[in-house]
C-alpha cells in the first residue's frame, strides 16, 4: 500500500488542495451548478440542522447533494472529504450524543474552518462532549489516516470521490472501514462515458469534478469488484456548465450528480421476498425513500428483489422491517413496484420533466390534479 508521502507528491492532489484550499473561497465562485443546492428541497428536520451550523462551515461548502441517510442515531459515521464539516455538523445532530462522525480531508485550510468551530457546534447541539473529529488524510489511504477497519456503520462522501485519480482505491477502503453491514451512501458527479485526455488533465476540469467524473456503468463495476453489493441508485440531477471555455472543452459529454447506496453485506444467492416497513424510523414514520424504485409506506407489504431483501436484512435497517418468514406468505400479495432503469441518466432526465410538469401546471401539478384521480 502507498504510504502518505506519495500521495502529498501526487499532482491531481496537490492541484485539487490548491483549487479548494485557495482558489475557490466560497460556493459562487465554482463554474457550474454541480456543488450548488440540490433540484429537489430539503426536508424540515435537515433545514432544522442546517441552521445550527455555523455560517462561516456552510460558506464553504462545495457539495453536489445531501449525503445523509436514514436510521442514523447512534450510528458511528465517516465523512470522507468533509471540507469545512458541514454535513459532520448536520450528522453530528442526527446520531445523537451517543453518535460520532468523523470527517477527514485532505485541505488543511478547509479543516481549519472545520475544527475552529467544534466548540461552538457542541455548545449549540447542548452536548457534554464533543461527537465530531476531525483528521486529516487522503480518502484514498484510510488506514495511514490513522482510522481503524471495521468501524464504521456508515461511511457518507458529497461530491468527493470524482476529485480522486484512483476511484477503485477509495472504494476499497471505504469497504474496508464498514462494518459487516455498513453502508457507503454519496452523492458524486458521473458522466455518459470515458472522459478524453484531455478532459482529464484540465485543472480547471478536475477541480469543478467532470475531469475525474466516472462513466456511471464503471461505478457499478467498480464497487461489486472490491467487495460491495450492486449499487442501489437513490437519485439524480442533470448537471448545466454555463462556462463557454469550459463547453467547448467538455463537448458532448454530458454529467449528472447522482446519490448511490453501498452495502457491505454478504454474497450468495439473493432471494425476493415480502417485507413490511414497521414505521419506526425518525422522520420517516409514514414512509420510507429507500431509493429511486423502492419507497416503503408503513404497514404495507412490498416484494422486493433479492439484492434489497438481502441490503435489508443484513444491515441496521432489519429492526425496521418485517419479513416474510420462510415457507410462509402474508396475507396480502404484496405491491411490486415498477421497474426502473438503474441509469441515472435517464432518472435525471425524468425527475426533470416532472419538475417542468409541476412549474407549469402539467398532469399532477398543484394545478392540474384532475388527470390523477
């Protein structure tokens, strides 16, 4: 394994430090909608969060979604490039006092901003001590950061990963960090194929994330062959470039920024079955956004594919489920919900069109809900 040295002498790292560290001082100086606010809103108890977070960690914030799960309290998390901690701090919140999140990058001046305000987040949350640390590492050497394998429930990252010249290697450490069980849940830009070389050695590029931006099918291939379950996507927006230098360089390629679920669980044959959503998670008590096909609606049984049942069963969400016994059936056949393509893009394009449906009026819009009855 690499030691710490050889990635302080690594290019793109140097670059990346340098594009963040001093050339982008707060989120309107980037060149594209990537790191800017999610299409769809927030819900009420993350605003709640966010308005605990000191000004000073949300100006630097460059993230390209919300990184945050459910069933988090009590959860041990890690953040990998946590920037200035805005999603720490928001996490911080959301697994308790019991809770601990740990953010590492590798910007000494974004953890500057980040550290310099654990003092003022932990007398705002009203705990005793503090549930936040901050360390700094590369997300590409984990264990050289000083972080311990098989210790993590969660693992989030926001927009990060895409900066990193060797993808396999961040995921093959974050697997390492879960526990059995753990999941790694980030939002990250992705392409619709392989950048030129163009597109890759462009500072500029890279540092606004489409330079190292993956080819979404490579993801997937990526994550099962250091260990992962098939990747789960959550959801996707269409990425705009309005920079006219930066288009004429990226062509016709086009960018999404796409939020995916990872679980280390373990392999075998998975099974489908019926499960019920008991309604016990917080903030989710009527239903449950699992991820683009799946929404769960308390007390309501639901098929659900064999990788999910086996994600389900195996992680911290089992409390939350009743499953289908062996052998036996329940009562109702179960909702099967549509199958939906597992291409962000075309997810993206989707959500897209619903939203123009809903800003003028269109078939289920607050304006037009007839043609839904």
């Amino acid at each position: 394994m690499a030691d710490k040295t050889s990635f302080v002498d690594t290019t793109v790292h140097l670059d990346v430090k340098d594009y963040y560290g001093k050339k982008v001082q707060k989120t309107s100086d980037l060149k594209s909608n990537a790191c800017v606010a999610p299409a769809q809103p927030y819900p009420n108890f993350i605003l709640n969060a966010l308005k605990k977070v000191h000004p000073d960690v949300t100006d630097r914030y460059y993230g390209c979604g919300l990184a945050v799960p459910e069933c988090l309290e009590g959860c041990r998390i890690l953040d990998l490039g946590c920037g200035s901690g805005r999603d720490c701090y928001i996490l911080s919140q959301l697994v308790g006092e019991a809770g601990h999140v740990t953010g590492i990058d590798m910007t000494e001046d974004q953890l500057e901003v980040a550290r310099k305000h654990v003092d003022f987040h932990m007398k705002e949350f009203g705990y005793k001590k503090p549930n936040v640390t901050f360390v700094q590492g590369y997300i590409e050497a984990l264990t050289e950061a000083g972080l311990e394998k098989n210790s993590f429930d969660i693992i989030i990252s926001n927009c990060v990963v895409n900066l990193s010249p060797d993808k396999k290697k961040v995921l093959s450490e974050a697997y390492n960090m879960l526990k059995d069980g753990g999941e790694f849940f980030f939002s990250d830009m992705y392409s619709n194929g392989r950048q030129t070389e163009e597109i890759k050695n462009n500072k500029v590029l890279w540092g606004e994330g489409f330079g190292g931006a993956l080819w979404y099918k490579d993801l997937l291939q990526l994550a099962e062959e250091v260990g992962f379950r098939p990747p789960r996507l959550v959801k996707a927006n269409v990425i705009t470039v309005d920079d006219k230098e930066m288009q004429a360089i990226l062509g016709d390629f086009k960018f999404v920024s796409a939020t995916y679920r990872l679980f280390k669980v373990p392999k075998g044959s998975p099974k489908p079955c019926k499960v019920i959503y008991n309604g016990n998670i917080a903030e989710a008590e009527d239903s449950l956004r699992f991820d683009c096909q799946y929404t769960f609606k308390a007390d309501q049984v639901v098929e659900v594919d064999g990788e999910l049942a086996t994600n389900l069963t195996h992680s911290r969400y089992a409390q939350a489920f009743t499953f289908q016994p062996p052998g036996d059936s329940f009562e109702s056949c179960g909702v099967k919900p549509k199958a939906i393509s597992g291409d962000p893009f075309e997810l993206a394009a989707q959500l897209q069109k619903q939203s123009a449906a809903l800003a003028t009026g269109g078939c289920c819009s607050t304006q037009s809900a007839t043609c839904c009855k």
